[in-house]
C-alpha cells in the first residue's frame, strides 16, 4: 500500500499549485495576448479547480483559521483595488471567489461542530447553521451585485471536498474516517467541478481533467516553503503580460 502511494502518488501540494500555476498563465497568455488561440483557453481550464482543491486542503489544516481566513481576503481587496485603479473597472479577481469560498468552509466547520457535539446545546446548533447559510448567501449577493469570477458555482466548489472534512469534536462520526480522506474528497471535487461545468459549459468541461491530476496528489505540503508565493505570484504575472500587451500595441 505504501509502495503503490509512493510511486503513483508523487506530486506534492506546492508542485500541484506550480502546475496549476503554469495552466493559469496559459489562460491569461490566451486572454490578453492571442485571444484566437483557442488551445491556451482550454488549458487554462484545468487550474481553477485544482487552486479550489488546495483552498479546501488549507482550510483543512491551517493551525490558525482566522489568519489564514484574514490573509484571502487581505489579498483579494488588495487586488480589487489594483484592478480598479488600472482599468476602472469592477471586475471580480479570482481571489474574491475563493475568500467568499473560504467564509463559507469556516462557517460549515462551526456547524458541525456544533451538530455532531454532544453537549453542544440546540440554541448553538441554530445559531452555526444559520451562520452556514448566511454565509452562502452573502456569496449569492456578492455574485448578484458584482458578477463573481466562476459566478456562485466556482464560490461553492471548494466547499465540495469540505463537506467531508471531520469535526474537531471528542467523538466523530466514524463515516468520517472514511470520507474524510482523499479518494472521496478528490470524489466531491469532481461532482463540484461536473457542477460548474454544466453551468459554464464550452471548455469548462476540460476542467474535469484536472481530476486525473489531483489523483496524483501525495498529501504533503512539500519541501519549499511557498505560503505566499502564489498570493503574489497571482496579481504579478499579470501585471507583466498586461504591460506585455501594452508594449505590442
């Protein structure tokens, strides 16, 4: 068992987020520079449900949930604010989808918490529930009022493997230590992502590939520490095809 995870298994987080980093640039070349090259488009497909996985991951087992929830959206205002003053526009960044994806992963966490806690009172249950679904609408108002990138569907694909992850309680559920492992999240990735596909279709359909890729994951982070490399790595690539872009014209 350990020998077949070793060998077919041999991708850690940080290549994954650097693979689906080069997929990424793809897209933005075929967006920015040769909007004719279809190919680049198709590509560029496959990193945005691979990004959702790792946002799921993070939420997962960040030893500091409010940090890691405070840094997405530092990154996404920030980032909101550069498109604004470069183009005047409100153009929703990738980074504002998955720190509204992030809220509602934090909010579901609560609420299982509270529901599978035997002491937990019902007033609590209530009130983290509530809490769940506020969440998700506050991610469908975003979307209505300023056009989400990935619209509500690509908001709610990381929540998708989370569904799955154990609640820090004294008991667990024991069909959580089977669920809660990455066959069956890497399962709900590809449900979420079939879901976002319907609801773009064309080429999002080639997202489904990254699925085949995510398989491959060997659940360690890596040896390099990247934390924030690709928070910034996001907004840089481009800036510089955009000055690219500019030079040409």
């Amino acid at each position: 068992m350990v020998a077949s995870k070793s060998k077919f298994c041999f991708l850690s987080g940080n290549a994954l987020k650097i693979i689906a980093a080069i997929f990424m640039v793809c897209d933005h070349v075929g967006v920015i520079l040769f909007p004719r090259i279809r190919i680049l488009r198709i590509i560029g497909r496959l990193a945005f449900p691979i990004f959702a996985y790792f946002v799921a991951e993070g939420a997962k087992y960040t030893k500091n949930k409010l940090r890691y929830l405070l840094t997405m959206w530092g990154f996404a205002i920030a980032i909101q604010a550069g498109y604004y003053i470069y183009n005047r526009s409100l153009t929703m960044s990738v980074m504002l989808t998955f720190a509204l994806s992030l809220l509602i992963i934090f909010a579901l966490d609560l609420f299982k918490e509270s529901l599978f806690d035997r002491v937990s009172p019902t007033s609590r249950k209530i009130l983290t529930g509530g809490m769940f679904f506020a969440s998700m609408a506050l991610a469908a108002v975003f979307h209505a009022i300023l056009n989400l990138d990935y619209d509500f569907s690509g908001c709610m694909l990381p929540v998708f493997p989370a569904l799955f992850t154990t609640p820090k309680v004294k008991d667990p559920p024991s069909l959580f230590e089977k669920l809660d492992t990455k066959p069956y999240r890497i399962f709900a990735m590809a449900i979420g992502t079939l879901a976002l596909s319907f609801d773009f279709g064309g080429t999002q359909f080639y997202g489904l590939l990254a699925i085949p890729i995510l398989m491959l994951y060997s659940e360690k982070r890596g040896k390099l520490k990247m934390k924030y490399f690709f928070y910034v790595f996001y907004p840089l690539h481009l800036v510089v095809l955009h000055g690219i872009s500019m030079l040409l014209k």
